[in-house]
C-alpha cells in the first residue's frame, strides 16, 4: 500500500488594504492563483492581529492607507520582524512620483500600479517570491548626476 502525501498548505499572503472592494479583488485574485489570503484593513490593528507578516509567505501592501500610515510604514514594520519578506506595493501613484518611490525599503519590493487585474497580481506575487532582496539603502540619484 502507497500512502499519498497531504498537500502543501497554500502560501499564505497578508494583503494590506483599507478599501473593502480592492482588499475583495485582491484575495479573490490571490486564491484563484493557489494563494491564501490574510486581509486586514489598515496598519494600526491590522498588523498586530495578522501576526505583522510571522506566517507570510509574501505581502501586498496600498502605498496609502487611510489610517494614516502609509505603505512604507507598514513595509518597515514587516521588515523589522522579517528582513527578507517578499513584498508587492499596489498604488495609484504614477511609477515616476515621489510618493511612490519605494528605495529603501529593502528585501525584494516590486510595485503594481492601479488598475490592475488579478493576472497582474498573481504574476507580481510570483516574481516578487523569487526576486532577489534589495539593499536596505539606496543612494538616490539627483538629476544633476545624471550624465548627458
């Protein structure tokens, strides 16, 4: 007699997002691609309830968070308690606005702009996943360094 092994449980993914119908599209679009979403709405109660990211596999955060800390802030905090946590960045911003530079948050960050369908996340998770960490810090360049 062969016995089967019992399948690997399902990555599980802490999705941070304060809008109810995104953080929706999202896990939908996360468990439709084999994942187990962990949703909460915001950085303040959330974090602390999810275990801040301990069982993760990989996050996904909003850059803006209506409870006052941003995306960044939410990064930081994962990334204290797991340097190496694979993390994609949704936003609104435009990729080239300051609000959306995401230099030196370390680990390996990948940013997701609004609008985005559920293939465009499950393919942000998974390449995310096997990204390679960034460094903690980044010199940022000024236009002045910039050679003609």
């Amino acid at each position: 007699m062969t016995e089967t092994a019992a399948p690997a449980p399902a990555p599980t993914v802490l999705v941070v997002e304060d809008e109810a119908l995104v953080a929706m599209m999202v896990a939908d679009a996360l468990a439709e691609a084999g994942y187990r979403p962990a949703c909460t709405p915001d950085g303040r109660t959330g974090l602390p309830a999810a275990g801040s990211g301990a069982e993760a596999t990989a996050a996904v955060v909003d850059l803006r968070l209506a409870d006052g800390f941003d995306g960044r802030w939410v990064v930081r905090d994962l990334r204290e308690r797991r340097p190496d946590l694979p993390v994609v960045v949704i936003t609104g911003f435009h990729p080239e606005a300051p609000q959306a530079d995401l230099r030196g948050l370390g680990g390996p960050t990948l940013r997701l702009c609004k609008p985005f369908d559920g293939d465009g996340l499950a393919h942000s998770v998974s390449a995310v996943l096997v990204a390679p960490a960034a460094p903690a810090t980044t010199p940022r360049r000024r236009r002045t360094d910039v050679s003609k």
